[in-house]
C-alpha cells in the first residue's frame, strides 16, 4: 500500500515538473507557426484555391474525409482494378494546380506527412 508522504513526493518530484516542463515548451511551438505567415499575429492557414467550381465533395467533408476518399479509391484501382476518372488524385491536379501551395501547406500545418507523392508525379 502506498502512503500519502510517498504519493505527495511523488507528485512533487514527477508530476509538476512534467507539467512544468509542458506548460513551458508548448506556447513556443504555438507560436513557431507565426514565424511562418510573416506578420506573427495569424494562426490561419493560408491555401491556394483551387482552380475549379466545385470539388467531387462539399469543402467540409473533403477537409476531413480526404485521405479515406482517396485510400478508398487507390484500392479500388490497385486491387479489384476499377478506376474512376473523376474520383481520382489526377483529377484533384486539375483544380488544385500546386502540390506546394496546397498539399504540402496543410499536410505540413497538420503535422502529417503523406505518403501520396512516394508513387504519384504532381504535375507541375
């Protein structure tokens, strides 16, 4: 059984100095993005728009849903061989014309590194 003394050196010894250390480090990485944009003040992601009327999918639902959509499409196409002209990563090229402006700025604003590009060209 553990007694209080032992709970509270445990908790002066491990736990605040874990918080300490959190609540020290994690406004500097928040406002390393600020760096970024250049004026220090926005923390909104800046994209190009797309080129296009309209997406395959309501704005929303791509933001969230994209990478599903578009695993669900490659294993359409690499495994049952079924492609579909407008669902796929060569037609998102069309509207969204820069891999930098757009992919990249979100997928590195996100943390997220895809791995899209490992055997797709984006057209430059």
């Amino acid at each position: 059984m553990v007694s209080y003394p032992s709970l509270c050196i445990r908790f002066l010894f491990f736990v605040l100095p874990m918080v300490a250390g959190l609540l020290w480090v994690v406004p500097d990485v928040a406002r390393a993005g600020d760096h970024e944009h250049g004026n220090g003040a926005s923390h909104h992601l800046q994209l190009e728009l797309p080129k296009g009327k309209a997406c395959v999918q309501p704005t929303e639902w791509m933001r969230r849903n994209h990478m599903d959509f578009l695993k669900h499409n490659r294993d359409l196409a690499v495994r049952e061989g079924i492609r579909v002209k407008d669902d796929s990563l060569k037609n998102c090229t069309t509207c969204h014309t820069s891999r930098e402006k757009f992919c990249d700025r979100c997928h590195a604003y996100a943390g997220i590194e895809p791995n899209c590009f490992e055997c797709h060209h984006y057209p430059k």
